[in-house]
C-alpha cells in the first residue's frame, strides 16, 4: 500500500494528531468536569461549549485527516469497496 517511509510519516501524523489533539481535548474535560464545583457557572458554561466546538471540530479534521492519508491512497479497487 506504501513505501515504508511514507507509511511510517502517515502513521506519526495520526499518532500525533491522536495525542495532542483528541486525547488533550479528552483530558480537559474531564478537568473541566471534575472541578465543576470550583469554577464559576459562566465560565464552567463557556468552556463546556467551546470544548464541544472544539471536539467536532477535531473530529471532522481527524475525518478529513484519515480520508486524505488512507483513503486516497488506495488503488480505485478497493476505494470502490469503502462507498
């Protein structure tokens, strides 16, 4: 499917993009969540809608991310298999 050093750059963007991406964005909410009682109800309002723009914001990148990296990059055969 790739050269191995193409695969492997495709592999360290996902993984990158999983790690300071999705998984930071989990790890402040559960903060944000765990300390709602310490934070003020305005604040703790507007952090919860930003956070959730946010998350669909990376999903649909992480979306786009994946179409263009794996998708794309297969053979019209099996691109026919996946619609």
């Amino acid at each position: 499917m790739y050269e191995s050093d193409n695969y492997v750059h495709v592999l360290s963007i996902t993984g990158s993009y999983i790690t300071f991406r999705i998984m930071t964005f989990a790890w402040m909410t559960r903060w944000l969540f765990l300390n709602k009682d310490l934070i003020p109800l305005p604040f703790f309002t507007v952090g919860s809608i930003g956070l959730a723009v946010m998350t669909a914001m990376n999903i649909v990148l992480f979306y786009r991310l994946l179409k263009s990296d794996f998708f794309l990059a297969m053979p019209p055969t099996e691109m026919n298999k996946i619609d």
